[in-house]
C-alpha cells in the first residue's frame, strides 16, 4: 500500500471531521478501480462490519463493497453476509450509505452479481414491514440501475421492471421507474 493511501486509513480515525471526510472520499475514489492493497486492509474492515461506532461500520460496508473488484480470491462471497447485515444496522443512516453501496460486489464476477442481485430483489419484496421502506426500495433499484449501467445485463434491468410493477402506490411506482429511465 502507497503511504498516501495508508494515511488516509489513518485519518479515518482523526477527531477532525473535515480531514475524516477527506480520508473517506479519497478511498472511495481509489477503489472505483482495482487496487493491489485491497488484503491490507480486508479483515480490519471485516472486523469494523461490527464496530461500536456507526461511522467505522458504514465505512467498512462501503469499502469492502467497492474492494469487491479487487478480491481475486473472492473472499467477498464468504463475507457478504457480514456486508449485507449492515444493510440493516439499527442506525438508518448506516445501513441506508451500506445498502446504496452493496451492489459494487456484483462488479466483482457472475457469481458476486448474482448474489447481490438475489439480496437485493429478495429485500426489495420483503421490506415492507421496515422503517422508510420506501426509501430502502428506492435506494434498491437505484443500486441495481447503476449495477446494469456498469454491466449492462439485461436481465437486471428486467429484474427491476418487475419490482416495480410489484408497487400498488402510483407515486412510488413511477419514482422508482423514474430511475430507469435510458440516459
């Protein structure tokens, strides 16, 4: 790892916010690409997946999910689990920056794109009884417009007109294919 790239993962822990935000976007924007220090710091993500502080569990989320493409030994397949529960986290905002995240994972391979495809379609149906459901179905196929934008699978984009047609409300129905419309 270059050592601007470990500052940054040391900053992530500096009391300052604005050098904090600094350290996030630059690792996100390094990891839009593939990486070769994506194992460096791999299980120390894996373990903040389940920190104290909603911030480090966020953080985790989204960089294991944008280090997906840099895991060639596809450990994110044995990870997903803990990535996908902080979907979920008790604190909205953490699991609403984790969801709109998840589906770089199905930037990693066939079987990354389904497994996030299959999570996402799954919750997607079953959320309804989950605060800001609306929300959460909003950021879900929004996730999977912009996994079909990268891949261009029609069978995502197909996966998605049938949600939305699954939706009663009107308004939320067309919000949702608003999302798809071609650009």
């Amino acid at each position: 790892m270059d050592e601007n790239t470990q500052m940054y993962f040391e900053n992530l822990n500096s009391e300052d916010k604005n050098i904090q935000y600094d350290a996030y976007t630059n690792i996100m924007e390094a990891t839009n690409e593939q990486v070769d220090w994506a194992y460096d710091v791999w299980d120390q993500l894996k373990e903040d997946l389940t920190h104290p502080d909603h911030h480090r569990r966020s953080r985790a989320a989204q960089f294991l999910a944008s280090l997906s493409k840099s895991d060639p030994s596809r450990i994110i397949l044995e990870d997903f689990p803990a990535v996908w529960e902080v979907t979920k986290d008790p604190k909205f905002v953490t699991a609403r920056h984790s969801l709109q995240a998840i589906w770089k994972v199905g930037l990693a391979g066939p079987k990354q794109k389904k497994m996030v495809v299959d999570h996402l379609v799954d919750r997607f149906r079953n959320c309804e009884d989950e605060k800001n459901y609306t929300l959460i179905r909003s950021d879900i196929i929004q996730g999977l417009r912009h996994l079909y934008d990268e891949v261009e699978d029609d069978e995502i984009e197909q996966k998605a007109m049938e949600l939305v047609d699954t939706v009663e409300d009107s308004k939320y129905r067309k919000k949702y294919l608003g999302k798809w419309r071609k650009k």
